[in-house]
C-alpha cells in the first residue's frame, strides 16, 4: 500500500509541475527549472532520497516532452512506466 501511495504521491508531483516547468531538454536530459519544480513539489511529501531517484529514473527513460505529453492528456491512471520508474526507487531505498 505505501509503495503505490509513494509512486502516486510522486506522478501527481510530476504531472503538476509539468505545465509549469516548460523548458528545452536539448541539452539531453531535464532541464534544471523542470528538476527544482519536480524536488520542490514531490519532497513537500515525500523523502528527499525518493524524489530524487525517482526524477533521476524518470530522466534515464523520457524526454520533457514525453513527460508534458502525460501531463497534457490528464489520464486519471499514470503510464505503468511511470509506475515502474517509481518502484525501482522504492525497492532500492527499501522500500
């Protein structure tokens, strides 16, 4: 149960700040405005290690954009990708 909470808590963190975090990920990878708004708004509930593999696993497998393009279709369920990046973290922090 904590598990899916973490890994909810963290895409609504994601999906809120995606519209407000637009950027260039040219540079390849998230651009720094889109990490502080992600760790700002994902450790106001969760732990700090947690945000931060969990962005760090997010930017191994999308772009920004990918990310906006979840933000933007609103789905009520997130990606099982999304998920699974989440759990990664939460197995490797013991969860």
């Amino acid at each position: 149960m904590m598990v899916m909470r973490r890994v909810s808590v963290g895409l609504i963190c994601l999906l809120l700040i995606a519209a407000g975090a637009c950027g260039n990920d040219d540079a390849g990878g998230f651009d720094e405005a889109f990490r502080q708004s992600f760790m700002a708004s994902c450790t106001a509930s969760q732990p700090t290690a947690f945000c931060s593999c969990y962005l760090d696993e997010l930017e191994q497998r999308y772009t920004q954009e990918e990310i906006y393009a979840v933000a933007i279709a609103g789905s009520e369920t997130p990606p099982q990708e999304f998920i699974d990046a989440g759990l990664v973290c939460v197995v490797d922090l013991g969860g």
